[in-house]
C-alpha cells in the first residue's frame, strides 16, 4: 500500500487533493479498479443523479462472483469517492 502521503504515486497535498470535487483526481481513485478484476460504471439516472458502481469479479472452482459497492451523489466525483469507501470499507 502506498503512504496515507501518496495516491497512485502522486503527492498528497491537503489543500489541493480534493477527488470528491476533481473529476481528474476522482479517476485517479478510480485507477486501481482495472478489468478484468473489476467492471466500472459511472452514470446518471433521470433525475440527474450520479452512480458509481465497481463490481469485483471474483472467480474459483464454482464460477464467477460478483460484488458490487456502489456510491450515490449530486456529483460524478462525489459518487466514484462513495463507491470507493465502500469498497474499502467491506475489505477492512
């Protein structure tokens, strides 16, 4: 794991790493989700909500299993952090 003074192999700086307002560094967060491990999704729904939704693919003898962690917001960047907390937080 990379230093809490790090993401991806970029500096933290606390006044200018904002992923919850940054689409740019929002994907950043986002990078470490790669298929084929993990499916990504990022949309809206009709009334202008945003979801993001990473599904780990896990597979063994028995098949292919999905979980998925998801993140609602009023913003894309705010919905990909949420998704990411969940997914964090079921893995602790």
């Amino acid at each position: 794991r990379a230093p809490l003074s790090e993401c991806h192999g970029h500096p933290l700086n606390k006044n200018t790493w904002r992923p919850t307002r940054d689409i740019a560094q929002a994907w950043q967060v986002l990078a470490k989700f790669a298929y084929p491990k993990y499916l990504v999704r990022v949309a809206t729904d009709v009334s202008g909500q945003w979801l993001c939704e990473i599904v780990l693919l896990e597979t063994d003898d028995g098949g292919t299993t999905f979980v998925s962690h998801r993140g609602n917001a009023e913003t894309a960047p705010r919905a990909i952090c949420l998704a990411e907390l969940e997914s964090v937080k079921e893995s602790v």
